[in-house]
C-alpha cells in the first residue's frame, strides 16, 4: 500500500526542514567568512549584485540636492563665491608656502641620505552610504578595484582622517572610521611630539588614547596627527583635538577623550591616499603575535606601532 | 470597506509585483539614513509580509538570498541576515494562517514580535563575533517596523485588489 500523496499535493519538504537546512547554511558561512575569511570571492560578487540598488538609492538625494541648486537665489551665489574666493586665497598662500618647504625639506632629506618620500596619490570619491549595521561604523564609497582603491588606504576629507578602507569590491569600497572601536590611528601630538594610538570611542563619535600614562604631557586642545610610522598613514594628517583628560588615582592610566578633525559622520566626498612607498619587511615576532590574536578580522591591517 | 482586505476577493498575484516590492525595500535599506537604529528593516518587513500572505511563493530560500545581498552590501558577516531573514520567513510562514485571521493592529503585534526574534538572533551572532551591544535602540526598528506594517499591506494588496465597480456587480 503506497500512502505518499498524489504529485499534486507535494510541497517539497517540510517549512522546519528547510529552515534547519539554511540555517545550518548561514552558520556555517558565518563561521568561514568570521574565522578562515575565504568567502571573500562570493561577498565581491554579491556587492556588485547589489551595486545597481545602491545606485538607485543615492539618486533621489542628488536629485534632492540638484533641485535645491537650482533654486538658489543670486544672493547666495554671489556671497559663497566670495568666500571661496576668500578661502582660496589663504589656500593659495599656505601651497606657496608648503611648496618652499617641501623643497627645502627634500634637499636636507638628501643631504641626511634618508629614502625620498614618493608623492601620495589621492582618488576623490563619493559617500554612498552609512553601512547599516548598529555595531559598526562604517561608510561605503563609489570608487573600488577598479578605480585603483586598494585595502588599507586611508581615507581623509579636507579637515582630516575619516578612516581607512577594510574592504575593496570592484566598484565599491568599504571604509571602517576612524570612530569605530576596532579602529587604531598611531598619532603624535602636535605641540611635542609625543606619540600615541588613537582608537575609535564606538557610538559616542569620539576618539580614545589608551594606555597614555598618567603623568604624559598632554592638555586639552592638543592637536593630534598623524605620526606616519606605521607606514599606511602619510604623517601630519590632522586626526583630532583633546576634548578632556580623566586623570584617576586609581589607574595607571589616563582617559583621553578627542574629537574627531575630520567630518567623520558628515560630508559627501572624500579622498582615499594610496602611496607606493616600499616598505620595508615586518619584524619576525610582530608577525608571529599578530597571527595570534587574529580574530578573523582585516581590521587595522598593518597594526598599531607602538 | 475592509482595509486589511482579508475578507476581500483578491487577484491573483503578479511575480513583478513582489520582485519590484522586494527592490524597492533594499533600495530603502540602501538609503543614506542619518541614525540607523531606528529605521525599520524594509526588507525584513516586506520578507515577512509576503511570507504571510504568499508562503508558497515566498519561502526560506528567497529569504536566504536577500539576507546575503543585505550582508554583501552593508559589509557585514556574511550569513548575519541571511539567518535572521531565513529564520522572520520561517515564523511568518509557520504563523501565516494565524496572523491573517487578525485585525491589523494585532497583526502588526505578531510581526514586530517576529522581527523582535529575527533582530535577536542577529545581536547574537554580533556579540558571539565580538561585538558590543551597541545600545536598547535597536528595539525601535521592529517596532517601527510594526508601526509602519499596516500601512505596507494595504499598499502591496493594491495591485491585487479588484476596481470596486467589478465587486459590486
């Protein structure tokens, strides 16, 4: 007696079965993508699959800001033309002035037989949008593989760091902030030198020194830029201001809160810096630690120097 | 008139309608929101919806595919959403027959507890990962979610519903 039902009635198999089948699915992607990073071939695929939306989504705000454009009266022309007028004065005057010292810079760092500094190439690119991920922080831009953008760029805006890119696609690139807590800056404080890691402060959009020793010489409204030791960040860079310092018997250490430089959550364009500096081979026991704690991350790819 | 449109005689429904729903939910995710964790999940949203309402159209497999395209383009684990989103089909088809009995009010209570569970599960793989919690607000998605979900059935039934002269005749 055969008790299946008639071909009609099949539904393929039961709802449980095959929310256990792709379940197990995505858990087993979960642990290859977070642990052995092999799915990174079918995430490039994916991203270009979803290139086309993404385009579409950031039509309507340029559309928002065409429309805006063209009903901006004369008055307002006239007046942001001078002040760019203005700003592009003083600009014009700070390159004259960073010209004579970049050569004079140059000559002297012949004259010490250092390695001459290659020009650092910069690729304008356009925010998409915010990553939508609460517990990270993370923007995308229109310029990826294609474009020359390449993982462990940094990426600025005119007033300073935004962050670094973590991941490339073919035609879009993911960057991770420089407010995002797996996200380490070796910085240098402007008034003496001193340097330190900046490391991203999560939600609160702010920076954080860790581990700067209680009695370190730093104020409030401490300029910090980049040191450029660790070889991916071109040094000077502006990366943030000293906002407070918590000093605390308790602790070794001092809480060094700072605000971001650059329009970290703000701003439409960016620049991602590639430079073909040749670096030279990484130490053999970093190598050794970093491969230790790698958590399946590409996070801060060359590493905090210390 | 009936808005929830349960009682309704309804069109059979077009594919072209549920691809297009389903663009234009991740053209929504896509959007460059200013604070994202109190947007609703467009897409978890409208994957429930037809789940519900279609669940031998709509399973778990196209839930599993739009939870990678939702991971590929936010740059997260891959697999994050695609179990969430395989996990919200599963509930919305297991409790489709019961949900449609509703009201929209009450309907929308059972969707937000569904995506409650969906966005659960995606805070679990994010702290398993190594992640903090990023904050209570990521309970104001599903429930805006929610809040938003009578609002979206009446606009997907539209292409199914008959003119209202056809229905009186």
């Amino acid at each position: 007696m055969d008790h299946t039902p008639p071909p009609f009635f099949k539904r393929g198999p039961a709802p449980l079965v095959r929310l256990f089948f792709f379940a197990s699915l995505s858990l087993a992607l979960l642990v290859i993508d977070a642990r052995f990073r092999y799915a990174e071939g079918l995430r490039s695929w994916l991203a270009l699959a979803a290139y086309p939306v993404q385009r579409a989504a950031t039509t309507p705000v340029e559309l928002v800001g065409a429309i805006g454009s063209f009903f901006s009266t004369q008055a307002q022309l006239v007046a942001e033309n001078e002040r760019l007028r203005a700003k592009a004065l003083t600009y014009s005057q700070h390159a004259q002035r960073y010209e004579a010292a970049y050569a004079e810079a140059e000559q002297l760092r012949k004259l010490v037989g250092v390695q001459e500094r290659l020009e650092v190439r910069a690729i304008p690119a356009e925010v998409m949008y915010n990553g939508r991920d609460p517990y990270a922080h993370k923007l995308f831009i229109d310029r990826g593989a294609t474009h020359g953008v390449r993982p462990g760029s940094p990426v600025t805006d005119e007033t300073g760091v935004v962050g670094q890119v973590t991941r490339v696609h073919p035609l879009v690139s993911e960057v991770t902030l420089a407010t995002d807590r797996d996200q380490a800056i070796p910085v240098q404080v402007v008034r003496n030198g001193l340097r330190a890691v900046a490391f991203g402060g999560g939600a609160t959009g702010t920076l954080e020194l860790r581990f700067m020793a209680a009695n370190a010489d730093i104020q409030t409204n401490d300029r910090l830029v980049t040191s450029g030791i660790d070889g991916t960040y071109p040094p000077g860079l502006p990366v943030a201001t000293v906002m407070r310092i918590e000093r605390d018997a308790e602790n070794a250490f001092a809480r060094v809160v700072c605000r971001p430089a650059a329009g970290v959550d703000r701003g439409r364009f960016v620049l991602v810096l590639t430079d073909e500096t040749v670096k030279p081979p990484r130490p053999e026991e970093a190598q050794a630690g970093k491969e230790k704690l790698r958590r399946g991350r590409a996070r801060d790819k060359d590493g905090p120097v210390r | 008139m009936d808005l929830s449109g349960s009682r309704q005689i309804l069109q059979p429904v077009r594919l072209s309608t549920i691809i297009a729903s389903f663009a234009i939910a991740l053209l929504l995710n896509f959007l460059p929101w200013r604070d994202l964790r109190v947007v609703p999940d467009f897409v978890g949203l409208v994957l429930v919806f037809w789940c519900v309402r279609q669940p031998r159209l709509v399973g778990l497999g196209v839930a599993w595919t739009l939870g990678l395209i939702t991971d590929a383009g936010n740059g997260v684990l891959l697999g994050q959403h695609a179990l969430a989103y395989s996990l919200a089909a599963f509930l919305g088809i297991w409790l489709s027959r019961r949900i449609l009995w509703f009201g929209a009010g009450l309907q929308a209570l059972h969707v937000g507890a569904i995506l409650l569970v969906a966005q659960g599960v995606s805070l679990l793989v994010r702290l398993a990962a190594g992640d903090e919690f990023p904050g209570w607000a990521i309970v104001a998605s599903p429930i805006a979610a929610a809040l938003l979900w009578p609002f979206v059935s009446w606009l997907l039934l539209l292409p199914q519903r008959r003119p209202a002269r056809e229905q009186t005749i």
